[in-house]
C-alpha cells in the first residue's frame, strides 16, 4: 500500500504526522531536494506534498518527476501562507492535461461582481 508523505519545514509539517503522514523534515531546498529524490526512488508513496516555499526553488528537481504516474507532487502553501506558486503549478498542469485554462480563466464582464 502507498504513503502519503511531506517534506517541509519543522513547524509547518510537524501536525501532519498525526494524520499519518510520513513527515520528512527539511531545513532548507537543498535537504528538501534529497528527502525528495530518497522518496520517489523508494517507491513507497502515491502523494508527495511539498512546502511551496521549497517546490519553487526545486523547479528542476521537480520537473523530472512530472511525467512519472507516481508519486503526484503537490505544493502546499507553508506557514508564512501561500505564495502563489502551487496555483500557478496547478494552472500549468491543468493546461498541459487539458490543453486549456479551464479553471483560471476569466468570466464574462456580465457574471463578474
């Protein structure tokens, strides 16, 4: 059977635990780049959350990892709130399956306020 992990900072990952998953602490990108690349070799995990603040500077790493079926990476917005990237990354990815924006895009003048 498949885990759920996530890798981040200590504060803000520390509650996951008792929500089962597995809770890998990183104090910095670099460290949350190898917790990364020792969970998808292990093949153990179906999902990998990521702080956000980490996912944006690991762009690349993550790159690598998009096409595979397993594990899905997912950013998480961390303590200090969202930054926006796991937005945009789920825009991208929303283009890429779909071939559209279908989830951003803007209304009507006459369905908006």
């Amino acid at each position: 059977m498949y885990k759920i992990g996530i890798i981040g900072n200590r504060d803000a990952v520390q509650g996951f635990m008792a929500l089962g998953f597995a809770v890998h602490e990183a104090g910095d990108a670099e460290q949350a780049a190898r917790e990364l690349h020792a969970m998808v070799r292990s093949g153990e995990f179906a999902v990998i959350y990521l702080i956000e603040r980490y996912a944006a500077q690991l762009e690349e790493e993550l790159a690598r990892y998009r096409s595979l079926p397993v594990p899905a990476i997912v950013s998480l917005p961390g303590q200090e709130g969202a930054t926006g990237y796991g937005m945009n990354s789920l825009r991208r990815a929303v283009e890429r399956a779909v071939g559209a924006d279908i989830l951003f895009q803007d209304l009507p003048e006459e369905r908006k306020g």
